[in-house]
C-alpha cells in the first residue's frame, strides 16, 4: 500500500536521482505548480539530481524554453530527456520519406535528420508529434486516412506516448491516442518515450554523466501522475515511485474535492501497481 507524504523532503534523504514528470507535475499545460519547482531545487540543494523525463516530442532545447517561459525555475533540474529526443533515434532508423501527423510547430523533431517530409500519399512512415489540432480533433477523425496507411503497411512513430493531457481544467488528447487508434487498426507502431525503455535508460545516462559515477537504481525515485506512461514505465525499470494523485486520474478517486486513501489505493491495486509513496501535489 502506497504511503501518504506530506512533502518530497520527507523522503528526498533516501535517493541520490529523481526521474520528474513534467506535464501534470510541474505544470497542467496552463497554470506552473509553483510548489513542485520549490520541492525539486530543494532536493538539489541537498545534491539530489534531479533529471526531467517527459513524453513531449520536442527535444530537450525547445522544452527547456518553454519551461522558462511558463515560469518553471532553471534551479528545478539538471538534465531534461524528452521522448522528442529518444524517438529521433527511431526516425533516423526508419524510411527517409515521413509524414508529419501533428502541427506544424513540431518540425524542429525532424531537424538534422535524413528525411524528407512527404504527402500522405507518398510518405513511407508516420511521425506522429499530436493531432493537427488537439482543441478539437480525436484520432477517430483520422480512420480514413489512418486506414489507407495501414494498408500500405506503413509504420507510425509516436514521439508522444502519452494519450491524454490535462490543459488547465480540460482533457486533451496526444500522439499515443492517435498510436493506439492505428494499431486498432492493424497498424504498426514504433514507441521510445515513457513507459518503454528507451527514455528511461537515456535519463539514467544523463544522471550517470551529472554525477559523474555509477548509478544505483535502489537509490532512484520516478514522479509521475500517468498510469499507463510514468507509473508503468517506472515499474517496468524497477524504480521506486512517487504517486501524484491530482493530474490526469483524479476523478477515479475524488470525492468532496479531495483523494479517498482507501479508494486511491484500491484504484491502484486494480491497476496492479504498488507505488512507495503519494501525495496530491508535489511540494
């Protein structure tokens, strides 16, 4: 049964590395969770390293200046390992002829890379950033389309696992909604960000090469809300993990406005999960 923590210096003192979530941790896409940066630069100073670790399909560069333009304190972290950064490998692997399945503002991903951006028609692979306008698009907008590529045979690359996010007080969807829908459909997909390995092992690199030693993974604590990306992926890395029950599945354990204990913990034993420790808000 997970336990209850008041703050992260509770239990700062038992790990050397914090693998932090960003969306739904730091920030719900609108409004900065002042707190949790205040929580992660007082880790730091007690030389806790603390690397980001975050389904964005932006490389690391374009997350760090969105961070700092919502307010998120540089002292937070020392390393960032977006899936953006992880999935490249995956596109550089894959066909040269890609289609763009997301907006626009999602190009830089493909920066550098041996590709060239195709028409639906033409494209060898899907890369696949977000939905062309996740205000008011699901993937099943897409069935035609999606259709015709599962035809073809043509794989999709997710640079965002993660199916929904919360923007403010609203549930938007991401790229993994769109992966998940096209494998419904007989569709191949390709995945490198969190809950899989890749991006996991990238953080860990990063920790390694801040600290400049081996890392010992019993002295390594996930921070998450997502279960099928944070909790999963931590699980599956053999992490301890810090639950944040206020981000995407408050509702599943809501009542009067706040957590149920009893309800939380029952949700995550249906999920088949044990996090170590939870609170509502990192602080």
């Amino acid at each position: 049964m997970a336990e209850r923590i008041s703050t992260l210096s509770d239990v700062s003192t038992l790990y050397d590395v914090l693998l932090c979530d960003v969306w739904g941790v730091l920030h719900n896409g609108v409004d900065v969770f002042q707190h949790a940066s205040e929580a992660l630069s007082a880790a730091r100073e007690k030389g806790v390293t603390v690397v980001l670790i975050t389904n964005s399909p932006r490389p690391a560069p374009g997350v760090i200046t969105q961070l700092r333009m919502m307010g998120v304190a540089d002292t937070a972290y020392d390393r960032i390992v977006t899936s953006g950064d992880v999935t490249r490998k995956l596109i550089a692997e894959g066909p040269s002829k890609v289609f763009l399945l997301g907006p626009e503002r999602d190009m830089p991903l493909l920066d550098g890379l041996e590709v060239q951006v195709e028409a639906a028609e033409t494209a060898q692979s899907i890369v696949c950033t977000g939905l062309f306008d996740d205000e008011v698009d699901v993937p099943e907008d897409y069935h035609d389309m999606l259709l015709a590529f599962q035809t073809r045979g043509v794989p999709l690359i997710c640079a965002n696992p993660d199916l929904i996010v919360e923007r403010g007080h609203r549930m938007i969807p991401c790229a993994g909604a769109v992966a998940a829908y096209y494998q419904q459909l007989g569709g191949e997909i390709r995945i490198a960000g969190k809950p899989h390995k890749p991006i996991y092992q990238a953080a860990l690199a990063e920790a390694r090469e801040q600290r400049g030693t081996e890392i010992d993974l019993s002295r390594v604590m996930a921070i998450g809300d997502g279960m099928p990306t944070d909790v999963r992926g931590a699980v599956d890395a053999g992490l301890d993990l810090l639950y944040i029950s206020g981000g995407i599945h408050a509702a599943e354990y809501t009542v009067n406005g706040k957590p149920d204990e009893a309800i939380l913990n029952a949700w995550l034993k249906s999920e088949g999960v044990d996090p170590r420790f939870w609170m509502p808000r990192l602080a």
